[in-house]
C-alpha cells in the first residue's frame, strides 16, 4: 500500500464495542430484487457478497418496519418475524466475508407508491403531499399510529439482532418518515408531535430511544446503533442547516455509534440558516463530532477523494455508486493498486460487477446517476 493511504485503514472502535478494520464503509443501497414475498433473494445475496470483503460494515439496503411503509418495488421486509430466516441469510452472507453486517431499517411514509402500501393508502405526519408532480396527499397518522409505528422500528431492530446483525441504521434521512416528521414542510400537527422545532424532534428521537431500550434488552454482545439524516431540503419551508445543528446536538446525546449525513456530494455547501459558506459536513463535525463519530457519504470516487474527506476531521466515509462500480475499491487501495479503481461503467458490465436485473435497469434508465460510458 501506498504509505499516503494509511489512514484509510486505520481500525476504528465504536462505542458499542464494534471494531471495524477500516474507515470505508459500503452506504445504505435500495436494488430493488427482494422476491415478492419480501425474502431477500439470490441474485441479491451475490450482489453483497461480491462487495463485502474490503470494506469494514455493509449498511444494507432499506427494509420496512411496517407494511404500509414499503418505499420501493422489490424492497425486502423487516416487518414480521416469519423474515427473520432471510434477514439472517443476508446477515451470514455479508459477515461470512468480513465485513460487519448492519441493517438499514425503514418507513417510507408519504413517499411510498400508493400501489406498495396496504389500501393504497399512505400515511405522514400530516396531510401534506410531497412537491414532485403527481404525489398524492398522504393521511396524518393518529397519535396511537405513531406509537405503534415507533414500536415496530423496536421490534424490527429484535430482528435485526436474532438475525445475527452486527446493528441498525435508523433511516432519518432522504425525504422518508422520520424526515417527514422533522420536517415543517410535511409536519403541520400542533399536537406533541409538532408545532416547533422541538415538537418535530420528538418523533425520530423517540424511534432512537425505542431502538437503544430493544438493544439494552435483547442484544447479548457489541450492537451498533447508527443514525442516518439530511441536513437540509429544498423546499420553503424545509429543514436548513439551522435546524439540523439544533437536531444533530439532540442526537449527540443519544450514545449513538455513529451518526450518518447523507448527502450527493460530500463537500456540498449550507443553503439556509447559517452565515457560512463552510461545507456542511464540516459545520457538523464541529458541532458534535467530540461527541459522536460522524461518517460521510457523496461523490467518493478516488483513493485521494476519501483521504481528502478523513482529513476533515469527520472518522469514517461510506462510498455507495463507487461501491457498485468497483467492488474491489478497498483491495486495490491496500494493495497499492488504487490508479486501477474503476469509476464508471459501461453497458457491459452487469455480470462481471454481479449486480441484479432490476437494480440494472434503473441504473441504465436513469440518465446522470452513475458515469455510463461507451465501451473502450
Ligand atoms: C442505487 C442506490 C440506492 C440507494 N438506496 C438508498 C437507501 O436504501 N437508503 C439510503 O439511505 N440511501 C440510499 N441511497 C443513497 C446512497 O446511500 C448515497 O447517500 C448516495 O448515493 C451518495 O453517495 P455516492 O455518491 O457514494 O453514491 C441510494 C443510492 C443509490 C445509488
């Protein structure tokens, strides 16, 4: 190796006791090929293996915690303890190459298609349809609603740890409930649940609290709670960086092991609520990073691009496009082979890369989402 890279390898303990070998983790992934029934399926199970030796944690696609909170066709289910057998073959598949296995656990909300969600009906902190043309008007959940809905993210993190999971990852971020919930754009109540940025907390910190007393009970060794969240939105009114450094000293206190900024672009900018043209990531850091580990995600391609963002400060990165177009990112690194890192893709490339057919297609009915580039 490169002795300039040594930083990526560094292990790193998080505070529940988990040891990852290095910096690099695999980001949270939807592919959209779970079997009808919501078992994971084959094709699925290659896909993380072929991407499970380097890095030192694979957060998992997103699962439901619910029914009515299934986002995407072909997202498997966390939702009942009949999917304990195939979260646990996911679980063994990802840990039996060395990386540790965490699970991404989900409740779409207002975003879920209609046509995923028991009825046809989806559900939000309140009545208010997300601003992409043609969504519809979600229902706003009653006050027993949402304790059960909190409750289901504890009962899905039971799962998660009779699967043989290493941790969970609470999906915070990206639009979906817990966001919604955050959110004065989708979260209108003046009940508990909302009418100040203190009451559209309590939700996403109540599902926090819910998974840590499920872990403190149930877990026998090291579990790993981690936090994923957007700092900001773009819609008036929306979540800005104001409300997120008030939020992320909340979380800061929770004795998380980590907490997860997702972003496109890592070094992406504040839009509102702060005087500063500093990168979010790093406002962040500076804000609670004495307190809890903070990872990065966005637009990691390089070897140099990762080591850049170690250098702010911020413990780990997760690479997620880079992780599919090439599996073998961190070996090549270690091996001082990183001028061989692949950063595009072309239309050939499917079953050297083992990726399954539906996560395929979206890739390559998707134009600008991953560097799509005619064959050499
Ligand atoms: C195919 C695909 C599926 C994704 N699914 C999820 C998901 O299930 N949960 C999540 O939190 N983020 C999801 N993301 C976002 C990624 O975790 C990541 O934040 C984003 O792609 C930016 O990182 P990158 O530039 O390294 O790809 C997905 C991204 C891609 C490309």
């Amino acid at each position: 190796m490169n002795s300039k890279y040594q930083a990526l390898f560094e292990s790193f303990a998080l505070r529940s006791g988990i040891q990852l070998k290095n910096r690099i983790i695999m980001a949270p992934m939807t592919n959209f090929s779970s079997n009808p029934d919501g078992t994971v399926s084959d094709a699925e199970v290659e896909y993380y293996i072929r991407r499970s030796k380097g890095v030192s944690m694979v957060i998992t696609a997103c699962t439901y915690v619910t029914r009515n909170g299934k986002g995407f066709s072909g997202e498997f289910a966390a939702d009942s303890d009949e999917m304990i057998p195939s979260l646990r073959r996911l679980a063994t598949a990802i840990k039996d190459q060395g990386a540790k296995a965490v699970l991404q656990i989900f409740h779409g909300g207002r975003m879920c298609p209609p046509d995923l969600v028991p009825g046809g009906e989806i559900v939000s902190a309140s009545a208010v349809a997300a601003e992409q043309e043609g969504s519809a008007v979600p229902r706003a959940l009653t006050d027993q609603e949402i304790e059960e809905i909190i409750r289901a993210f504890g009962e899905t993190t039971r799962r998660a740890i009779e699967a043989g999971y290493d941790g969970v990852e609470i999906h915070g971020a990206n639009g979906y409930l817990l966001q919604q919930f955050f959110s004065p754009h989708s979260n209108r109540r003046d009940d508990r649940w909302g009418g100040s940025l203190e009451k559209r907390m309590t939700f996403p910190l109540r599902v926090v609290d819910e998974v840590k007393k499920v872990v403190a009970e149930h877990a026998k060794g090291p579990f790993v709670v981690g936090y994923r969240f957007s700092p900001e939105e773009p819609e008036t009114p929306g979540i800005t960086m104001a409300d997120t450094l008030v939020f992320v000293n909340a979380l800061a206190d929770k004795e998380l092991d980590y907490i997860h900024v997702s972003l496109m672009d890592f070094w992406s900018q504040p839009k509102r609520g702060v005087d500063s043209t500093r990168p979010r990531i790093e406002l962040i850091q500076e804000r609670v990073g004495n307190r809890v580990p903070v990872m990065g995600v966005g637009s990691i391609h390089t070897a140099d691009d990762a080591l850049k963002a170690l250098q702010t400060g911020v413990p780990l990165v997760a690479l997620g496009r880079e992780i599919i177009m090439d599996p073998d990112w961190v070996e090549k690194v270690e091996q001082g082979r990183e001028t061989e890192i692949e950063t595009t893709l072309t239309k050939d490339d499917q079953t050297r890369l083992v990726i399954p057919d539906p996560l395929w297609q979206a890739i390559m009915n998707t134009p600008g989402w991953f560097p799509v580039v005619e064959n050499a």
